[in-house]
C-alpha cells in the first residue's frame, strides 16, 4: 500500500514525511511538479508532495493539490493524506476547504477526517477548539499572523465558510471509548468532514487506527505519528537504518536563513545573537528596491566569516520588524508592486543558490513555510531524502540541486523546533 500525501507547504511536507518515516515507513518529499524518475519512487511507502499553496489564490492551490493527486494516482497510491498546519492557517475563502472538497471529488469519498492535533507541539483540540499550548488559537501569536491571521478557535467555525460540506464535531468522550467506538461513530456521521477531538499521543494512535479504511484523512503531522510503527525484518531493515547508511555526508560551511515572522523564530534568532553566532538582518528597504544588490551584499557578509561560523540571516528579530502583508510599493522600478514578504523571499532564496553554486554553504537550516519553498524553487530539487530528526516536525533532509550539488536542509514551520536550534541543528550530521 502507498500512501500519498499533498501537503500546502514544504515544511509541512517535510514534517508529516518525518512523522511517517519516525513509524517505519520508507518516506520521501516530491516538489510540486518536478520531474522525479519513476525508479526514485518505486519502493517508497509514501510520498508527499510539497506544495507553495497554503495562501495562494483557491483555483491556483486547487489545481496545484489535484495534479499532485494525480500524479501519486499514476505511482499507486491507493491512501490520501491532506497536510495543512497545526495551527490550521487558513481564511474564509480558503484553501483547506476547497482542497477537500476537490480531493474527496476526485478520490470518490464522502467523508475526511480533520485532526490538525500535534501534542508534542503543543496542538490539541478538545471541545472541537484548537488549542496552542495553554492558549485557544484565537488568542496564540497566530492571531497576529501577517498572512492568515486566525481569529477564531472552533474548527468548525473556520472550516465551515469554506465548504458546502456538512462538518460535524466527534468529541474526546468519543475516542476515549476506544477505536472500535470512534470507528463507528465516523461511519454513522453524515458526509462531509469530521473534527475529531485529541489531547495526547494515545487519542492520535485511536484516531489512526479508526481511520485505517479511510481512504482519505486530514491534518496535521501528528496523525501520522499515530500509526502503529512498521518493525523492521532481518531482510528489510528500518527506515531509520536506511537513512543512516543512505544519507550523505557533509563539509562544507553552514547557514541559517530566515523568513518566518513567527514568535518562536524570533526567539531562536534572539537565542543565536545571544550564542554570539554572526547575525544580519535584511534590509528591508533595500530588498524591495534592489533585490540583487541586498543578495550581493549579504553573500560577501556570509564569505567574510569565519568557515567555522554559523550565519544566521533574518527578516524578522522583534514584533516591530513585521511589515503588514498588504503593505506593496513599486519593485526597482519595474511598474509591479511586490510586498515586503515576497521581497524577503526572494533575497534569501537567491542568497542561498548563491552561496550553494558557488561551493560555499552545503548545509541550510530554513525558516518558514513560504521562505522554505522559494529556497527549494531557487535550487530546483525535485526530490528530498529524509535524514535525522531533530525535534518534533523538524528533520534533516538530503536534495540534489539542479547543477547536482548534494545539500543539506532543515524546512523548518516558523513555529517548530528548541530554542537553541540553530546551535544544535548541526550535530546530528556530525
């Protein structure tokens, strides 16, 4: 049986191909539409499809998730998984509902499951609300999301204008009675999408074993982590052996780059200047008037350092640095209005091809969704190997890049990983 994944980003993708490789499961991320030799899939049991799609425009992102199904259709998947956020980002108009409703469509099923619970991050859903540690998410830092500010905490009420499709609650009194029970109360349910209460690991493992039938399912990374681990043979060894023989080796210099505005990044950068790391941030101003003279300037900065340096280059260290999402101004003259954000973008994607091309930097820790995917683009990776796990839902990968350069990254959601991340991430490729 395999498994296909569409995931709205690449550090989701790289999450849930995590949590599945974590179970035993041979695993591996595709990018968007790039090429990938059949040979390369053949013998994986899921692959996930990365996807820039999580705020593009509805048809843009429901095109993009039913042509990543198809393509997985063509390698015999015969088991779908739709990987949003944690968190649920999303707005009224879209685009986890759409994406549904296209996926359950061309899937022929009624109904998914949507269990965007992740404990180990501090995600949980009781009462059909989402919860972000002690706080409902309504009143958590995604409140303040510059792109999908989640103002509101009852998935039901988030999912709900997105869909035509009836969306009912099952409660944790529900699963505590057991898989046999939840099982049955998936099935009696109308059509449509099922919020499914979970608080623990255990309620994950109910929830995974109920839906083993399903043809479709839903949520985060943490419904992976549910599975029941695949033991591993004295003729076929572990995904975890596996990766360990297979992944590569790395020695040149390392870099961290940042795109994500989030509170926990602007804690791991804070924790970077405190390691005495070299830091920079970007300046704005310059990236939306002339991109390629902001990347010029911050690759001679990263070649100035030390080789034993870590770099960490960033957009956003205080909650002041954030510019609003509709703020736009004239790009460098060329007559489009390009905002903050995709200026930023696109400086640290060309950055890090810059200094990957050049044999500069072969080892790269990425944070943010969207930065993540701009970096992937840049480089033109079709295909990333699961490597290390190095906190929940953040993982070493391996890619080859278009001119076959071997690179190591970490896709890391803004929200993920320790503190200290960016001074720890290294060793496990040590």
């Amino acid at each position: 049986m395999l498994t296909g994944a569409v995931a709205d980003d690449f550090t989701g993708a790289t999450d849930l191909a995590a949590a599945l490789h974590s179970r035993g499961l041979r695993a591996a991320v595709v990018i968007g539409d790039r090429p990938v030799p059949d040979e390369q899939v053949a013998g994986l049991d899921a692959v996930v499809v990365a996807l820039k799609s999580r705020t593009a425009p509805v048809e843009e992102a429901v095109a993009a998730s039913l042509g990543a199904a198809d393509r997985l259709l063509g390698w015999g998947a015969d088991r779908f998984y739709v990987k949003y956020c944690s968190t649920f980002d999303s707005t009224d108009e879209g685009n986890i509902g759409p994406v549904l409703d296209a996926l359950r469509e061309r899937l022929d099923t009624d109904r998914s499951v949507v269990v965007p619970a992740f404990p180990a991050n501090g995600r949980t859903v009781r009462d059909g609300s989402l919860w972000v540690g002690d706080d409902l998410l309504e009143h958590s830092s995604m409140r303040h999301h510059p792109l999908t500010p989640m103002t509101r905490s009852r998935l039901r009420d988030l999912l709900a204008p997105q869909t035509p499709a009836t969306v009912t609650e099952v409660g944790l009194d529900v699963v505590r009675r057991g898989a046999d029970a939840l099982r049955d109360a998936l099935d009696a349910a109308p059509a449509g999408y099922l919020v499914v209460d979970a608080v623990e690991d255990d309620d994950l493992r109910t929830i995974a074993q109920a839906t083993a039938t399903h043809r479709l399912v839903s949520g985060g990374a943490g419904l992976a982590l549910g599975l029941e681990p695949v033991e591993a043979s004295a003729s076929s060894p572990s995904a975890d052996a596996d990766a360990d023989a297979a992944f590569p080796s790395f020695s040149r210099r390392r870099l961290v780059v940042c795109g994500s505005a989030s509170t926990t990044t602007q804690a791991q950068v804070a924790a970077a200047v405190a390691a005495g790391h070299p830091t920079r941030k970007v300046d704005i101003a310059q990236a939306l008037a002339d991109p390629e003279a902001e990347t010029a300037s911050l690759a001679e900065w990263v070649r100035g350092l030390d080789d034993a340096s870590v770099p960490v280059v960033y957009s956003v260290g205080q909650p002041s640095d954030v510019v609003p999402a509709a703020e736009a101004v004239p790009a460098g003259g060329a007559g489009a209005a390009v905002s903050a954000a995709d200026a930023v973008e696109t400086v640290l994607s060309s950055l890090v091809l810059d200094l990957v091309a050049d044999g500069t930097v072969d080892q790269v820790v990425v944070a943010g969704g969207e930065t993540s995917g701009a970096v992937v683009g840049s480089l033109g990776i079709g295909l990333l190997t699961i490597g290390p796990l190095l906190a929940p839902g953040v993982c070493w990968s391996a890619a080859r890049t278009d001119d076959g350069r071997e690179v190591a990254l970490v896709l890391k959601s803004g929200n993920f990983g320790s503190t200290d991340l960016f001074s720890t991430a290294w060793e496990a490729l040590a």
